[in-house]
C-alpha cells in the first residue's frame, strides 16, 4: 500500500491529509490535520508547524507529498499550438507564459494539460502559469522539511478530479463550484478535461451580496466563452457542506438559467471525525482531497525553467547511472559466464587427458602393427628387384620365345627384345606378361615383330614395352 500525503497552505490555514492508496488504486483518507496560521507568519514558523503536523500523521521520506497550489495564485490560458510533443510543448509554453502574465519568462512557473490533439498533429493545451518564487518557496521549505519526492498541482484539476470521482458518468461540460463562504473556487471541465479556472470571494454580511455572487458566476462562464470558443455549460455542481450546497443551489437554479446538482460532503462518505474537521475549518476542501483520489499527469506539476532543466538533467544521470549499471551487470554475467565456461572446458580437458592416458595404452600394439604395414607398403612401393623380375619372366615365357635384351633402368618402363619361331607367340608372351601379378599397373604393347632368317632359319624379332600406368 502506497501513501500520499496533500497538503494546502492559505493565508490563514495549514491543511494536511493523509491518503492512502491500495494495489487496485482505492484510496482512503486516513488522517486529517488543520491549523490556523497568522497572515504575516515567518518560513520558520511555517515550517516547524508542518514537520509536527506531518510527524503526527507518520510522514516517512519514502511518501509523495502534493501540494496544491491554490488557483488565486496562477492563471490557466487555454491555447492550440502546432505540436503534441512534450519537450515541443515545455518550449513553446516557454515562449508564450510572459504574454499572460507580466513577467520575464525566467520568473515564471509552469505546467500544462493537453486536451487534445487533431489530426493534423496540432495540440490544445490548458497553460498554467505562476510566478515562480510563489512556487520554489514551496520546495525550498519542503526540501528544509526532508521530503524530496513533491508536485505543486493547482487545486482546480482536484476539483474538477473530486467530482469525476464521485460522479463518473456524467460527462458534458460541466461548472464545478467549491463554496465556503467568502471563498469560492470554481472549475469548468470536459470530460475530465479542466478547460477553464478561476477563484473569488463575497462578503455575505453585505446587502445584495447575491447579486453580486450570480454576477461572478456569468462573468466566469463568459470569460471562459470568449477565451476557449468551447461547449456552453450544462450544469453547474456545488460541492460544499450540507446547508451551503442547499442555500446556494436554490439561488444558482433561481438566477443561473441552468440546471444545478449539489453534492454534499455528508453524502460522499467521510469519517464523522474527517467531515467535522472539514466543517470545523470553514474553508475550501474538495481541491485538495480531489488530489489524492487519481494520479496526476506529471505535466500538471509547476516547475521554473530552472527547476525543469534541474530535473531534465537529473533524470538524464538516472538513466546514465541506469544504463551503466546494466552494462555493468552485463559484463559482469558475461564474465561469470566465461570463468564458469573455463572452469568447464579446464575440467573438460581434464578427463579427457585421463581418457587419452588409458586409450593410448591399448593403442601402443596398434601403433606397432601400423608401422609394420608402413614398412611393406613402402616396400611394396619400391622398383621390384631384377631378380624378381627375371624369375616372373622365366616362369611365363613361352618356349617358342627367346630374349636376346632387357632394359630395367627406369622403374616405370620395362623393354623386352627376343625372337620367336612364329609371329603368334610373341602375343602369347605379350598376353602372359598382361596376366602376371608383376606386370599388374603396367601397359603392355608390342612395339614390333618383324620376320628375319639366321642361318637359313627364318624367325620373328620383336620389342616389347612394359609401361607403369
């Protein structure tokens, strides 16, 4: 469970309560504290009465803190400009704020609510623009208090986020008016959307004061007419305690031309110890309890353009420090990875080396046997012996056949010359020769055989070659 805390300080009150939030996003309102303040009090005095009051209610530095700025202190310009960009947004607002209020821009404060966005990529904004010592005195006190997680929110979007709570399906443009006479906070709202502001006050003990509240509610409606060109109003709620939301939606239903809804604390479910302390302060409270009923968009916190390049800048190192630290765990699992993967491979190559050792003993007689083959196949490769070769050719040579030369210079040619009584047996010899395991890889041909008589004998000579394929 989340917990927030919302705090308001007017010109004569100091207002905290405490909200806490559930996993499904349930709030409940757990604590309430109000105490008066004199209008000319010092930022010391302010401060130790808030660290006692957010000590009560059990404040720890982990809590968000929202303030909500009261709407008296800031404008809300409605405006279309040419982009729906945050950063183009922040620029532009930049550019424009000194134009709604006469400061430099550098002495302003703000923050924005993007209504819409068109097709053609255009982006009407609600601007809000204060000035920006109202608003870092706010920091500068809290960061003093310890707490560093704060958003300063106007108090018109909680209005305007009270009645969308309570009343979620009623959509329109609506005025939501928040009455604790003097004081009367008033915000005109699009379905969710705050499109338009603005804060007054009325004394009631003089005569003919309700004239002159009518006449500030049509002069609400109309400047909010002229300067956003939106709907007209349907109807108007007032929020407030029980005889304030009756007396005053008599006199608006009277005089307003418009349809009129009151919406009571006592109807919303408060504790009986919280509503008291809300009727007993005599001021406005749907503003600042409407801030803890939903999260707020971050664009609605006011800022100086100091305080934003502050925290653009700061969050730029987060996400440095973020970035280094994951590279950094990166490389880190990719270093266990690789010490783990060596211890791997090193115990690996250990039982390895214990297998080899055991192999390499049966393979010794293998070694042997093959260095044996190695000696015959090189043997066997060797030019075969002159006597080898003359006992093939005595074991083959027909008895018709006689050689008179043999030449066995080069291994790879062999010349056979002789003579024969006919012509047919010296292809006998040749075909014996093709036979013989000897002469196995090598081409056989008969170059020549030719007749010729010795001594009055007539024989064939002939010329063998023996060729190594």
């Amino acid at each position: 469970m989340n917990t927030v805390f919302l705090c308001q300080i007017t010109e004569s009150q100091v207002k905290v309560i405490k909200c806490l939030i559930s996993c499904i996003s349930k709030r409940k309102f757990a604590g309430l504290e109000v105490e008066a303040i004199s209008p000319n009090v010092d930022s010391k005095e302010l401060s130790e009465k808030l660290s006692r009051i957010f000590k009560r209610l059990g404040y720890n530095n982990k809590d968000d803190v929202i303030v909500s700025f009261p709407s008296n202190k800031l404008t809300c310009r409605y405006t279309k400009i040419p982009s729906g960009k945050a950063a183009e947004i922040e620029n532009i607002i930049s550019l424009q704020a000194p134009k709604y209020l006469p400061y430099p821009a550098n002495e302003l404060a703000t923050g924005y609510q993007i209504l819409s966005v068109d097709k053609g990529g255009y982006a009407s904004i609600n601007m809000i623009i204060a000035q920006k010592d109202a608003v870092e005195g706010y920091f500068r006190m809290f960061r003093e208090l310890g707490i560093k997680k704060l958003k300063v929110i106007p108090s018109s979007f909680g209005l305007v986020n009270f009645y969308d709570y309570i009343k979620p399906k009623q959509h329109g443009v609506m005025i939501v008016i928040n009455i604790s006479p003097p004081h009367v906070e008033l915000a005109i709202s699009f379905n969710r959307k705050l499109l338009f502001c603005r804060y007054f006050k009325f004394e009631r003990s003089l005569p003919g004061w309700e004239g002159v509240f009518i006449s500030e509610i049509n002069k609400t409606r109309d400047t909010y007419l002229k300067e956003t060109n939106g709907g007209a109003p349907e109807k108007i709620i007032v929020i407030g305690a029980s005889d304030i939301c009756k007396e005053f939606s008599q006199l608006l239903e009277d005089q307003a031309g418009l349809a009129v809804e009151a919406l009571s604390y006592d109807d919303i479910g408060f504790t009986k110890e919280f509503l008291d302390k809300i009727l007993a302060s005599n001021s406005l409270f749907a503003g600042i309890i409407g801030l803890g009923l939903e999260d707020s968009e971050e664009s609605l916190s006011l800022f100086s353009q100091e305080l934003k390049e502050a925290r653009r800048r700061s969050a730029q190192r987060k996400l440095r420090l973020r970035s280094t630290a994951l590279i950094s765990g990166i490389i880190l699992m990719l270093g266990l990875g690789a010490s783990k993967n060596l211890d791997n491979k090193t115990l690996y190559l250990k039982r390895l080396k214990i297998e080899v050792n055991k192999i390499s003993k049966e393979a010794i007689p293998l070694e042997q046997m093959e260095k044996r083959l190695y000696i015959m196949e090189k043997r066997l490769q060797k030019k075969p012996s002159s006597l080898e070769l003359f006992s093939e050719i005595y074991r083959i040579i027909p008895d018709q056949v006689s050689l008179i030369a043999l030449n066995y210079d080069d291994p790879n040619r062999i010349t056979l010359r002789g003579q024969a009584s006919e012509l047919v047996h010296v292809f006998m010899f040749a075909s014996q020769l093709e036979k013989s395991p000897f002469f196995k890889g090598f081409d056989i041909k008969v170059k020549y055989a030719a007749k010729n008589k010795a001594d009055a004998e007539e024989n064939v000579g002939f010329e063998i070659t023996c060729f190594q394929k």
